[in-house]
C-alpha cells in the first residue's frame, strides 16, 4: 500500500511540473506580447514622426524651388531624403526601407514617404516566427496653390455687389450689413445664402458650423456656372453667433454666384461665377440675421485647385507647376 501510494504520488508530482512548465511559457509569451508590443508602437510613433517630417521637408522644397515640374521634383525628393537620413531611416539600416514619390498635381505635387524598419524581439522570439515585425507608416505632404474652398467661408454672395470692372461695391469706406432674405441663393447685391459647397442636397445649420469651426474641411473645386444653391431655404439663426465669434476681424474667400442657367440642372441663379476676398467685421442672429463687412479686393473670375492630374495634362507637360493665387493662398501641409 505504501509503495503504491509513493508512486501515484510522484504522478501528481511530475503532472503539475509538465503544467507548471507549460503554464510559465504561455506567462512569459504573454509578457513579451506585451514588452515587444509595446516597443514596436513606440517604434511605430518615432517612425511616424519621422515619415511626417521628411515629406513635409520634400513639399517645402517642392514649393520653395524655382524651375520645372522635373526640378521640383528632384529637389523634393532630395529635401525629404536628407530629413529621413538625419532621423536614421535611409541607407538600409538595420533592414529599414525608405522611399520617397512624388506625384503632380494639377498645381502643385504630392510628397509621399514611406518607412519600413524591423522591430527585433525580445521575448517573443520564443514564439516560433515571431523573432522581428516589420513596422510599416506612411505620411503625404502637398504643395500648391490652395484648393477652392479650403478655409473658404460657408456661404455666398452676389454678382451685384460688384461694378462692371470687377471691382467691389463695399469696401472699407461703406461696410454693410449683407442679410439672409431666405433664398436658396443670393438675389441681390446685400444678400447671402448658405452653402455646403456642394449644391445637390439640402445644407443643414450644424453642417455649416462644422465648416466654420474647422471640423468639415471642404476640398471641392468649381466649375464655371455650376449651382451651389442652398436647397432649403433657410435662415439659419443659430449659425450668425458661431461667424462672428469664429471669423470676426477676418478677410476669406467667398464664393460669388449669379444668373445662369446653371449646369447641369436647369437654375436659372445660384450659379458660380468666381471668387472675392471679404473681410467680417460682425456678425447677428435674432431679428438682424445679417453679417457686417466688406470686399477687400476685386471680383476674380477664376476658380483654383489643387487636383489630381489628368492623363491628358501630363502628356501635355501641364502639371505640377505652382500657379499663381489671387488670393496669395499657397500651401504646404501635412495631409496623411
């Protein structure tokens, strides 16, 4: 009895040192999940940092270099490779990959960089396959003229409130109150009408103030002619208070819209005839519904754009150019 006692004894023994063995490798699996996690997203954030400022020193020198598209480009290229070597990450080092694309812009080029670099465990070498990671970021830079109605205000004005010449019928010697007569588009020279840039659908009061407030950034670019009516009719009270606490003190570019017939639906007003700087001076909701201020500068019949190139502009060596901006809105920025 005692001799079979001893050795169901040992059994239990030698079983809970098998799952004390197996339990202590799953532990420390886990732990380095956690320890190689840990330093590959952090890893990840140098990368990243390193990414975002290595394109935005290629779109600065795109921007900043005079000459061809094709010298742009080279000086672009040259610029974001320099920062991705100061930061560590060009020459395969340590395996780390480093590319750099440009690509034209209608006005203006992308900058593209993207990082690889191993990420060498610790103690998750001990899971078979699992010994580095790649650790992979991406960031896009662009330089150019500025998109049409990026920072643009979200509202428009009318043809009327300017001369023949193109010149602005209010300036800084005569502001004036410009009000909201609850028309899809402005039908006189002190009239207004809100806008989603869009002109298809119906333009919501709490889709106005997140253009206002920065948190709908608008990239369209218009046609001559084309409808940006407001579908709705609407007054829109509750967004006069956000104008003036945001864009008091202002001057930002204001779509002007006139008679058509505007393509392709038919209008017959509303429809896009250029651009004009206007300054805010105020703004009232309540019984006024009315925004103060005047133009600072002429009519421009030109739309701008930062767009993609077309097959048809790139053969034709139309591409990539930085274009002149009557509204002096030039750009680099950090836009992925």
């Amino acid at each position: 009895m005692k001799r079979l006692s001893r050795r169901s004894h040992d059994r239990e023994d030698g079983q809970i040192l098998v799952l004390f063995a197996l339990s202590a490798i799953a532990i420390m699996a886990a732990v380095g999940l956690v320890l190689d996690g840990g330093g590959a997203f952090a890893q990840r954030r140098a990368e990243q940092s390193g990414a975002d400022l290595a394109s935005l020193a290629g779109a600065n020198a795109y921007m900043n270099t005079p000459g061809s598209a094709a010298v742009r480009t080279a000086a672009a290229i040259a610029a974001a490779t320099a920062a991705g070597t100061r930061n560590g990450y060009t020459g395969a080092v340590e395996g780390t990959t480093f590319t750099v694309g440009v690509t034209l812009l209608a006005s203006g080029a992308d900058v593209k960089v993207d990082i690889t670099k191993p990420h060498k465990n610790s103690f998750s070498s001990i899971i078979p396959g699992q010994g580095q990671w790649d650790v992979s970021v991406t960031a896009t830079s662009v330089a150019g003229t500025i998109d049409t109605a990026v920072g643009a205000a979200p509202w428009t004005m009318s043809i009327d409130a300017f001369n023949a010449d193109g010149s602005p019928k209010y300036t800084s010697a005569n502001p004036q109150n410009f009000n909201e007569t609850n028309n899809d588009y402005p039908v006189s020279g002190l009239d207004l009408a809100w806008t989603d840039f869009n002109g298809f659908n119906n333009v919501s009061a709490d889709e106005v103030k997140d253009i206002i407030r920065g948190n709908k950034v608008i990239t369209a670019t218009f046609d001559f002619g084309q409808y940006l009516g407001q579908h709705n009719n609407g007054n829109m009270t509750t967004v006069y208070p956000l104008v003036d606490s945001n864009l008091d003190g202002t001057a930002i570019p204001i779509p002007i819209v006139g008679p058509g017939p505007c393509d392709p639906n038919g209008q017959v007003d509303g429809c896009f005839k250029g651009w004009a700087m206007f300054h805010v001076i105020s703004a009232a909701g309540g019984s006024t519904k009315a925004i103060n201020g005047y133009f600072t500068g002429d009519f421009k019949r030109q739309p701008l754009t930062v767009g993609a190139c077309t097959d048809a502009q790139l053969a034709a060596g139309q591409c990539g150019d930085i274009h002149d901006s009557p509204f002096d809105n030039k750009v680099v920025r950090l836009v992925n």
